[in-house]
C-alpha cells in the first residue's frame, strides 16, 4: 500500500463537490466521504499555492467538513507543516459519518501521520487546483516510506 491521501470526486452541484477521502500510511487505510464548498476549495489551493514556499517551518492547516455528529458527512483535518531537510510532515485527523448502533451515533475516526517532500506538494496542489475547476476527479499527495 503506498502511503498518501487521495481525493476522488463522487459528484458536484453549482455549490460543493461530494469528495472520498482515501488516507494511507503504508500500514493504515481509512476512507470517508466529505462535502466541501467550490470557494472552500479554490481557497485551499491557494494557500497551499503561499505554503509550498515556507519550506524552513511553514504550517498549514486544511479542514474539510466538520467534526460531530451534527454534520452530514465526514470531516478532515490535515495539519501540514515543513521540518529538518525540507521534508513535510503530515498529520491527518478523519471523521466517517455518524451512523446509529442501537440507541447511540457512532463514527470510525482516525489519525495517521505522513511524510512527502515539496515536488510531491507541487503535484499535489496542481492535481487539487484540476479538481477545483473541474478539469480531474482525482487528486493525490503522495507520501513517503519513513518506518
């Protein structure tokens, strides 16, 4: 399994897109689906377009959806940030969608840390900049092995 976080298109409308969020750590997998608005979107390509450079300890935060079980769908939490030798350090918080288990609202959640390198970022942010306007329904970081 090669470790990264993928993002697929399930469907889009004039206002989100539906997105399964595929995060894998070489020895992990979690998968959920989440909603995020095409502003939300462009806005994060953006940033990461500002981050990429701040490769001697930038940070970034990306958070699609919203944690809880008062929100439709999962949520993502991704927390980015540039250590030792340029390598980036990813630490990825996901929420599936609450479902009811007899009398109670449950959903799988999971943390996962990974680590890429800036042209693996460069590919990523391009990938994610086709999904925004449309152009892909796929876009990828891809991470490295690192235990």
């Amino acid at each position: 399994m090669t470790p990264g976080i993928s993002f697929s298109k399930l469907s889009s409308d004039e206002d989100m897109l539906a997105l399964q969020v595929e995060i894998r750590d070489g020895r992990s997998l979690f998968s959920t689906d989440i909603y995020v608005g095409h502003k939300k979107l462009a806005d994060t390509v953006s940033g990461l377009h500002k981050f990429k450079d701040q490769i001697h300890g930038g940070l970034f935060n990306l958070r699609f959806g919203e944690f809880g079980p008062e929100y439709a769908s999962g949520a993502l939490d991704v927390r980015m940030h540039f250590r030792k030798r340029a390598k980036l350090f990813v630490r990825v918080l996901a929420q599936s969608e609450f479902s009811r288990f007899e009398d109670r609202e449950f959903a799988s959640e999971a943390t996962l840390h990974l680590m890429s390198e800036p042209v693996l970022l460069d590919n990523f942010i391009s990938a994610l900049g086709m999904l925004s306007e449309g152009r892909a329904d796929h876009a990828e970081l891809e991470a490295l092995e690192w235990y």
